[in-house]
C-alpha cells in the first residue's frame, strides 16, 4: 500500500464530467483526491537534446531491415507464435540485429537477403534470445497515474498516459494485458480501475499493434517516478515519436519502477511475441530495463518533473532490449491526443 502523503487527500476537487465510449459506458465522475496544480511554464530544452541526438541509417541497412521484418512477419502468420523474434536496426554499426529462439536453420533462412538488391552489403547479425510480453505502483486512487499496478484475472500490468478523446479522458496501456469488456483493478485490489476498450493487437487480427484504453474512471495528466513505493509523479506536458539515437529515454512501471538512460536504438524495429508480430516499434537498451509486469508502462522523455511521452513498453527479453509501442501509432488509431498538466 503507498503511504498515505502519496496523495494526501487535502479536500473535494471537483473534475470536469467526461464523455463515455460509444458502446454505452458510464460517463466519468468526480473525485475528492486534489489533482496537482497545472504546470505554468514548460521547459523545453531537454526536446532540443533529444533532436540533436538523431542518427541516420544508411539505406541498404534499412533496406535489409524492412525484407527481414516482413519474412519474419510472414514467417509468423504462417507458423504461429512458437518462437520469439525481436529485430532493430543498429545505427552505430549499420547492421540489422536479430533476437531469436528460433532454430538457426529458420533464422538462416529468415535473415538471408541476398536476392534484395537494395540490401546488397548490408550486413544481418543473429542473436538467441526468448522475448515475451511483459506481464505481472500497487495501490492508486483516483485520478489515477500512468506507472501504476493494474490487474485483472490473474494478469498484471502497468498503466500507461492519459489520453483525450473528444471530452472523454482514457488511460491507454498494452493491447496484450487484458481482454475487451474486461474490469481491471489496482494492483492491490482495493480499486476499480475501469473497463478495456478498443482493444488492437497483432494476434487479434488488428494488424502490427499492441494497444488498449481504460475508461470508466478518472485520469490524471500524470506518471509515476521514483521507485516501487514512490508517491512521486511527473507532469505530462506532450507527446510525440522517440528519436533514434537519443540516450536518455525513461520507462516507470510497476516492476522496475523509474529508469532512464535508455538509448532509442531504432524507430522502426519489430519485436514478435506469443501475441504476434509488432511494427514498427521503438527498440531500447541502456540501463535497467523494463522486466514482466512492466508492459503499459510510459516510455518518455523527462526533464525535472515534466515527462514528454513518447509510447508505451510491450515488450522485452528480460535485460538486454526492450521495446515500445509509438505514440504515433496510438494517436492515429485511436484519433486521441495526449492529456497534459
């Protein structure tokens, strides 16, 4: 249970009325938690960093990477989820990283590109490693906060961001977590979170997504930092794509908590699953990495206390790579924007 200064409950705060989903949920209400005060100034100078970070890949390189992906892709489709496979493009060498379970003879045959003249030069690189969806900070209350437990049968994940959908207010996290319709809990059980909504996900038939919204409660513009009993959070202050090459990205979920120092090392990656193939995506490392559990966590940008969003994690190989859902994907497929402070 966090501690009772997590928030503390300091009088009634009225909160605007949201709208429901179209399928007849419920309209948000009201809660007597304050909501922290709107941030006044935002300080932009940690996106200038982020942008002047930005590596190029040469084009046979990510030529090599598109005809991988899509034999993996195809490979899957075909076979199913038996195996994992997480690719990146690795912009410092110029090569093409394959993460795999697979049998080296499928890998030999899936990573061969020599009959792609666009990719002629470019150089693939193998590497065993069984990736999965990160299942399994515990006890919010509302308005609640992306980097929370959330749970529901018998699966736990993290939650992600606030989003605005016209005048209604959604909580997004991952597509793999829980089932349509379902009711999600805080971690500690003491809390109903909301209902699933919207649900995308590559083995649903939903196309290369990993992505679902909460509603049916109230949100809050804000994430957790700070450690697995944290009662600290950020202000959300935007959102938008990670910059491949950028060392500093942060990931907080109810696993591992607040991390930073990750590297953005390809915006186009793919990473499959036991729920399908994903892409494209953002690949990490650097750092502690997300483990089981974290999956819906915010992947962000932060300076002080102001967090620019920038996805959400879905997956890892439990130490070496991670890899991200993109704001992009959830803003289009959903028509949402980010909720700020």
């Amino acid at each position: 249970m966090h501690n009772i200064t997590k928030r503390t409950l300091l009088g009634s705060v009225s909160l605007a009325a949201l709208g429901s989903l179209a399928m007849g949920a419920p309209a948000q209400g009201s809660d007597s938690k304050p909501v922290p005060k709107p941030v006044t100034k935002v300080d932009t100078s940690v996106l200038a960093k982020e942008a002047a970070a930005r590596v190029t890949t040469p084009a046979n390189a990510r030529a090599a990477q598109q005809h991988v992906q899509a034999a993996i892709a195809s490979y899957v489709a075909k076979h199913g989820t038996k195996y994992s496979f997480g690719s990146y493009l690795d912009a410092k060498t110029g090569s093409v990283v394959v993460l795999s379970d697979a049998p080296a003879a499928v890998l030999s045959k899936l990573t061969d590109t020599s009959g792609d003249r666009a990719a002629a030069g470019a150089t693939v690189r193998t590497s065993t490693s069984t990736i999965t969806d990160q299942w399994n900070r515990k006890d919010d209350v509302a308005p609640f906060y992306g980097g929370g437990g959330i749970a529901a049968s018998g699966g736990i994940c993290s939650s992600g961001y606030a989003v605005n959908y016209g005048t209604a207010r959604y909580m997004v996290t991952a597509g793999h977590c829980f089932a349509n319709g379902t009711l999600v809990k805080t971690e500690s059980g003491a809390n109903d979170y909301g209902y699933v909504a919207w649900r995308r996900l590559a083995s649903l038939g939903h196309g290369p997504k990993d992505m679902e919204i909460i509603y049916n409660k109230s949100y809050s513009p804000r994430i957790f930092t700070g450690g697995l009993w944290s009662t600290s959070s950020a202000a959300v202050v935007g959102a938008g794509d990670a910059v491949q090459g950028y060392t500093n990205y942060c990931h907080s979920g109810r696993t591992t908590g607040e991390n930073c120092g990750h590297t953005a090392v390809d915006v186009n990656a793919q990473v499959c699953t036991q729920t399908g193939c994903k892409s494209p995506v953002v690949a990490f490392n650097g750092g502690t990495l997300s483990q089981g559990g974290d999956s819906g966590s915010p992947f962000y940008v932060k300076s002080g206390t102001q967090a620019w969003i920038r996805g959400h994690v879905i997956a890892g190989n439990g130490g070496t790579m991670s890899w991200a859902e993109k704001w992009g994907k959830v803003a289009s497929t959903y028509g949402v924007t980010i909720a700020t402070s």
